[in-house]
C-alpha cells in the first residue's frame, strides 16, 4: 500500500508538472460579457472548468487557459451574462402546462386535428391527450360542417383512434372529445342530458363531441377514473415526462436556477429521483408546501443545502396569507373600490402563520410568505417581526409583495426582508388595478420596487410561471418599462433601471436564496451557470427588448441548449 501511495504520489507529481495551470474545458469568448459582479462588471471573454468559472477577462487572458482538450465558442459580438434565476414559479405546474396542447393560437379547426394528431403519434396507446384554449370564433375559416357554430368530433376520432381527447374551449364553459373519449364516459343516443347542460347532437341524436356546462362533467369523470387507474409507475412516468419538459423550456429561456414556490413532500422526493436519474437539468431552490404535517421534524429532516452537486436546495418554507386581486380575495386595509363591502379575506390564520414562523427559524428556514393585499402585507411583517425577535440575516419573504401600504413600506428594510415581486404581474394586470382599488392607492402602493429599492429592500424578481409565461426578458422588459399592453406606462416613477432589473434575475435572486457566494454572477470560483443572448439587454432599444432571443445555456460548464448556429441565419 505504501509502495503504491508512493508511486501514485510520484505519477500525479509528473501530471502537476507537466500540467501547470488548470485547464479549461470550455471558454466563451468575442463577448460582451456582463457579470453581474461589481469587482469587474464587464469583459470579454469566461473559462469554465469542472463546472465553476475558471477565468473571467480579456480575450488574451482568458485564452491562457486554452488547452488541446478546450471547448472555445466564439460568441460573435453578443451578450453573455450569468444563467438567469427565476425568483418565483411553480417547476411542476409549469410541466403540467406544457404537456398540456396550449390551442389557444389555433387558426382553425383543421389546425386542432393536426395538433392532436401530433400527440396521437407520440403517446402511448390509451392515454388521454388533453387540450385547452380553443375558440370557434377565432378561427380564420369558415367551419363545415358544424352544428351551432361548434366542430364535429368526426376527423378528431380519425386521427385518434386509440386515445381519448379532451380539448377545454377557451370560455371554460365547453370541451370536445373525441369518438374514444364518448366511448370511456358511455355515451350514447340514449344518454340523457345532464341538468343544466347540454349534449350537442347532429340531426341523427348522435353526440357531435361537443359537451356544454355541466355535461362536460360526464368527459370529466371519464378522465378522472382514468387518472386513478393508473398504477404507480404511470404516475411517475407522467410526472417524469411534466418535468422533462419543465426542464427543457427553463435550458430554452436561459434559467438555470428556479425557486419553485411550494412543493409537496413527495415532489422533492420526486425531484430526488429524478436527480439520481440525471434527467433535471435545472438547479431547484424548493419552499415546502404546507399540504402536510408541519412540524420541525419534517424541516429538518427535507433540509438540503446545495445537495446533488448544487442542484437542490429545500430550506424554505411556503404560507398563503391572502387570495389574489383579480378576483378580490387579496386582503386590503380598505374595501375595494368597485366592490365596497369586500376587504378580501386571510386564507390561513395569523397565528396558524405565527406558529409555521416559529418552526422555521427553529430549523434555520427561510420564511415565504404569499401576500397581496396592503392588509396580508401588514399582518405579515407583524408576524416575522415578533418571530425574528431582532434575530439577523434569516432572509425571510414575502412572496408578491404586491399591495404596500406607504407606513408598511420601509419596514421590510428594517426587518430584513425580501420583498419577492414579479414584474411582469404589474404589465398583465395593471390595466384594471385602479378599477380595483383606485388611483391613490394604485399609485401610493401597488408594485412600489422603487420605492423598496429606495429604502433598502432586498428584492427578488420571478414570473410566477405558469401563471405568466416563464420569460425571463418578457418579466426584465416589463422592470424597465412598466408599459401595459394597452401602451401606457404604469406609473413610470416605480421602474427599475436596466442594470437593476438584470441583478433583480441573476444575483438579487441568489441572495434570496442564501446562494449569492456561489450563483448570479460570473466570478471565478462560482458555479458556471451562464448564456448568450442575441442581443445586449443593456443598450438595445427599449422597443427591441422584447426581441432578444436565448441563443445558447451553459449549465454546471456544459452547453444544454445550443441555438448559435440558428441565430446568426
Ligand atoms: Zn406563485
């Protein structure tokens, strides 16, 4: 044993001699690269190496690290920067929605067929394949046949003989199913038309496939048995290809790092297996759902700082406070102004939150509370002050952060909280939000992240995916412009500079996940998590913005998705 400690001993001195420097094993260089580190905020060209950043610099520098073996990606002049981190989304509503047929887009109905025709070829034989969105109104030509405006399930039954389809129209008051589909839920001439809904027949009495009101519970129920049918494996194999496809869409749109805002005990268990099985390529920051017992026993025992190479984190805890605006569940201090004797309502009581609060700082988790309403707000940083007691850097959130009244506004400076926001909430939304709550308060305190900024607040910026689009620049364009749909600026005085917004998805991110020593900037040392983009978010003009395309995703020093090549045709 000695002699061969020796020997090796001796081999890996003439390794070290011969090899001096460590070696790239990829470098990305003709760059603007924008690191996001204050130490040097700009250069030209990264050396990654075992999957941390070996070298950020000049062209000349950085290629000092090139050996026979290395990797060298010209970058043709464009935007690099760290991997973006997505600061609130849900990692497996976001597969479930891409599984999903999204038809909303449809031109016509020959365009559905074709679509399920599609899913046909690549499902297995017998499972459903679901659709949503669609609207006979919208179609650009004309239909026949039809009965009432609405398709026949004819062609759709063609092109799916062995999988039941379930397309929901886009009202949520209809759906279409195909000849399969009839046939799981028993319908027939004879079935008789369920109260308050409607089975749309031809002129024979058959079911044209369309199912209206509360006949669609008829499909539905189909569909649900269908689901509990399904043995164990099925299930898994279901919940694989959601986060494959989960996994693939964040590599496309340059995300590298999610904060998945609320996941079950058994979906990190899941998350683990598909970990072992190296099939999720997204580096996941977890806040546990409270769909189960919680108890400092469980904490700690889910507690995972940076497990599977930096790949999964749980040290977060998820509570709701409060509903959503939209549709007036957000708590407020004061009635809502087109709905005067509604103040929104707490969905979990205070002291059911006090005692989780107490829980989590035994178990050294962060906090992360959803609030909306100025109220939510309010009963929030009362709770986290009590509990945090003066205790320091716990980074606890409060996740949306949406509605802050002026008094309530400095106070997450003071306590040290993370005022979680998605910006991209402000430019879907802020259309109606005055009709809501009115001007005053919509200016006083609806998405104030200039405001925070201003008073020191740490802030953390995500989409909320799949509640808007998991896009990145989508949510950076909407920081910097505020601008509605409808053209105009939502109260232009709250936006973000360009340089904010870019560390509101990279670094500002990591801190809110206790990952800023290894995450959200590209310094040497730090995991090599970065992208190229087809154009540079700092200087492009601001109508373009939206026009920036993830050209390539580098995660852990490996190229995941490469579309170079492509931009430049
Ligand atoms: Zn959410």
């Amino acid at each position: 044993m000695k002699k061969y400690g020796l020997l090796s001993w001796a081999v890996s001195f003439i390794v070290l001699a011969c090899h001096p420097k460590p070696q790239a094993e990829l470098i990305i260089h003709n760059a603007q690269v924008i690191t996001l580190d204050e130490a040097l905020p700009t250069a030209r060209a990264v050396a990654i190496s075992r999957g941390r950043i070996l070298a950020v610099g000049a062209d000349s520098v950085v290629m000092r690290q090139r050996g026979a073996r290395t990797r060298v990606i010209d970058a043709g002049g464009r935007m690099v920067m760290p991997g973006f981190i997505e600061g609130h989304a849900h990692f497996m509503g976001l597969g479930q929605s891409l599984v999903t047929l999204d038809l909303r887009d449809a031109t016509d109905w020959r365009d559905i067929v074709q679509r399920v025709a599609n899913a046909a070829a690549r499902a297995d034989s017998g499972a459903w394949i679901i659709g949503r969105g669609w609207h006979q109104e919208k179609w650009r030509r004309p239909l026949t046949p039809h009965v009432q405006g609405y398709p026949l399930h004819n062609d759709l039954s063609a092109v799916s003989p062995d999988n039941p389809v379930l397309l929901s129209h886009a009202s949520g008051h209809g759906l279409m199913a195909n000849a399969r589909a009839m046939a799981a839920a028993g319908i027939t001439a004879d079935t008789p038309t369920p109260q308050g809904g409607v089975i749309l027949r031809d002129a024979h009495g058959a079911a044209t496939g369309v199912f209206l009101e509360n006949a669609e519970t008829l499909i539905y129920d189909a569909y649900h048995r269908y689901q509990q049918q399904q043995n164990p494996g099925q299930r898994h194999k279901n919940l694989m290809k959601q986060l494959t496809a989960a996994t693939r869409h964040c590599l496309e749109n340059g995300v590298t790092t999610f904060h998945d805002a609320g996941a079950s005990y058994n979906t990190i268990d899941f998350y683990k297996k598909a970990l072992a099985a190296d099939s999720l390529h997204t580096r996941l920051y977890v806040m546990v759902a409270p769909d189960e017992k919680l108890d400092v026993a469980h904490f700690k025992k889910y507690k995972l700082i940076d497990g599977y190479d930096g790949m999964l984190t749980v040290r977060a805890v998820k509570q709701y406070a409060d509903g959503a605006l939209g549709s007036r569940g957000a708590w407020m201090l004061a009635p809502y102004s087109d709905q005067p004797g509604s103040v929104g309502q707490n969905v979990t009581p205070m002291d059911s939150i006090a005692r989780v609060a107490r829980a989590a700082l035994e178990a050294g988790f962060q906090l992360c509370t959803h609030a909306i309403g100025d109220r939510a707000n309010r009963e929030v940083l009362n709770v986290y002050e009590q509990a945090l007691h003066g205790a320091t850097d716990r980074r606890w959130r409060v996740e949306h952060a949406q509605h802050i009244d002026p008094a309530d506004q400095p106070r997450f400076a003071r306590l040290g909280v993370i005022a979680s926001m998605q910006t991209v909430h402000c430019t879907s939304d802020g259309a109606w939000v005055p009709q809501r709550i009115g001007m005053d308060r919509a200016r006083k305190g609806a998405y104030v992240w200039r405001n925070l900024l201003n008073s020191g607040t740490r802030l953390a910026n995500g989409t909320d995916a799949p509640v808007e689009r998991l896009a990145p620049i989508e949510n950076f364009y909407a920081a910097v412009t505020r601008r509605l749909h409808n053209g105009q600026v939502f109260f232009g005085e709250q936006k973000l500079t360009r340089m904010e917004a870019l560390q509101s998805l990279t670094i500002w991110n990591a801190y809110a996940g206790f990952q800023e020593k290894e995450l959200g900037s590209l310094t040497p040392g730090k995991r090599a998590d970065m992208i190229v983009l087809s154009q540079n978010l700092l200087t492009v003009p601001e109508n373009l913005i939206q026009k920036t395309k993830v050209l390539l995703t580098v995660l852990d020093g490996k190229v995941m998705y490469d579309h170079l090549k492509k931009g430049d045709e």
